[in-house]
C-alpha cells in the first residue's frame, strides 16, 4: 500500500500469479474510491518505471482519461515513490 501525506489518499497494488502481468489496484483520494487493473508500460518509454491504471466503471478520483499514467519516481527498489496526476505516494 502506498500513501499520501496525512492519509489523502492511497493506493492499493495486487499482482497477478504471473510476475510482470500486472493485476489489481484500489485507488482511494478523499472519499472517492475507484477499482480496476494495473499494467506495466510496455515498451518502456523512458527511464523511469512506469504503468498504467486501467479503471473499471465510471467513477475517476483523479482527472485523467480512462486510464492513469503512473511513475515510480524515487524511493528504494523496496519502497519506491509513487506518482500519479497531482498525488506523491509512499510506500507503507
């Protein structure tokens, strides 16, 4: 689980049986909560880590397109930073 300061908000991640696959997330900011899948981007289009948050229904707790464009961007490989549009996450 990741989170924002002072609990905003806070991200989920499950991962598939498979390592790489992705899997599921729950994205939580304020009172919206909003599910569905995460990816891996690939091809890789920087140097930076990056997925995709694929959600499922509607509801949006960020303002970006059906799908979330997330980063890791900084931290450890055993606790990285997080970031998706306007959101710092830190590993918990």
């Amino acid at each position: 689980m990741w989170t924002a300061p002072k609990g905003a908000a806070s991200l989920t991640l499950t991962e598939q049986t498979a390592t790489g696959q992705g899997g599921r997330y729950t994205l939580r900011v304020g009172t919206c909560t909003e599910q569905g899948r995460w990816v891996f981007d690939y091809p890789q289009m920087s140097t930076s880590v990056q997925m995709w948050l694929h959600r499922e229904g509607e509801l949006s707790c960020v303002p970006t397109a059906p799908a979330t464009w997330v980063r890791i961007v900084g931290g450890t490989r055993a606790a990285p930073v997080i970031a998706l549009p306007g959101l710092l996450l830190t590993k918990q």
